[in-house]
C-alpha cells in the first residue's frame, strides 16, 4: 500500500488503529457430546503492521482446500499456524485492514474474487480504467480479479474493511493470461 501519503512512518503501531474499535473473533467447534461451542474469543492469529505505519492487517481466518476439511479441527490448526499470503491458492482468507487517515494504496491485482465489507469510514475503490466508486459502512465490492486500488476517504479519521478473498481459476482476455500483480504491496505479502 505504499504511496505518496507514506513517506512518514504512519500512526498505526498495533492492532486496531488508534480510534477503532478491538474486534473480536468467535470460532465455534464441537463438545464431545457433539453439541456446538465457542472456542475463547481472540482477535485473530496473524496480524501485520503495514506500509510503515499506514495500515495493520489483521487475519480473522484462512482455509486451504474445497471443500474445508473440518475432521479433527484441522482447519482451526491450519488458520493458527499459517500465515497467508495475500490470498491462498485454493483457499480463502479473511482478513480485517485499518487505514491509517488518508492512506491511498497502489493499483494491484491478486488472482482472487474479493469481496470488501465497508466495517467503519468511507473508501474510495478505483479501478484501472479510471472508473471509481466511494463505500460507506454495509457496502459491499465484489472485486473479479482486476486491478484497483483503495483510498480512505478522511483526512482525520482511520477506517476498517473486511475483505474476504477466495482462490479463482485461470483465465484470459482477448488471449491475454491475467496475472497477479501486487506492485508496491508485494513486499508486504512476501513469505517470511
């Protein structure tokens, strides 16, 4: 998500951002009598400070394989041990972002159908035609593989989305093979 507004180190130093509220996840399983259950509340496995201050990642859940294995809470053990990259490959991940005030992210594309939940504050998407849409809280993106990119619309206040990002097929345009390109968000998604 690196931009022009990034050259400072951003305000954004934990999960949440400052002024947003402590998410919680609740996971739910089986007792042994086979009733259902709640795991103890946690604010997710994985979270990762962005771009320098600018924004915090905060992975609520990720799956491998379709369909989940949920024999042994394999899945569970799979979502704790496993950070994902931006998006799993026949997979999915659920991830929380807090923007810092302002922040505008780089175009990019993932090889995933994402689905963006506006959580609080206004974004603006912007695709690579130059078509653009602004999202208040409940609006919902369904984003087909191409390249965009994300502006929090205020000066002053950070923002939250929910993006929930499922693996897609290969596929062409005019007999061009479209590619994952993170541009300036690659390094933020690289393997540790």
């Amino acid at each position: 998500m690196a931009s022009s507004n990034t050259a400072e180190p951003g305000p954004i130093s934990k999960f949440p951002a400052p002024g947003l509220r402590h998410s919680q996840r609740f996971i739910t399983t089986y007792n042994k009598e086979g009733k259902g259950v709640f795991l103890p509340a946690d604010d997710g496995d994985h979270h990762k400070i962005m771009v320098g201050g600018h924004a915090v990642a905060n992975i609520i859940y990720s799956t491998l394989g379709n369909p989940v294995d949920l024999k042994d809470e394999k899945d569970i053990k799979y979502a704790r041990e496993n950070e994902p990259g931006l998006h799993i490959q026949n997979g999915t991940v659920v991830r929380l972002i807090d923007f810092a005030p302002g922040l505008d992210s780089p175009m990019h594309r993932a090889m995933s159908i994402d689905y963006g939940i506006v959580i609080e504050g206004e974004f603006e998407i912007t695709l690579d035609s130059g078509e653009s849409r602004i999202m208040r809280p409940g609006d919902v993106s369904v984003q087909r593989a191409t390249f965009h990119k994300w502006r929090n619309c205020s000066k002053d206040k950070p923002g939250r989305m929910l993006f929930i990002l499922l693996d897609v097929e290969p596929f062409s345009i005019n007999s061009v093979e479209i590619k994952e390109d993170l541009g300036d968000l690659a390094p933020e998604y690289e393997k540790h």
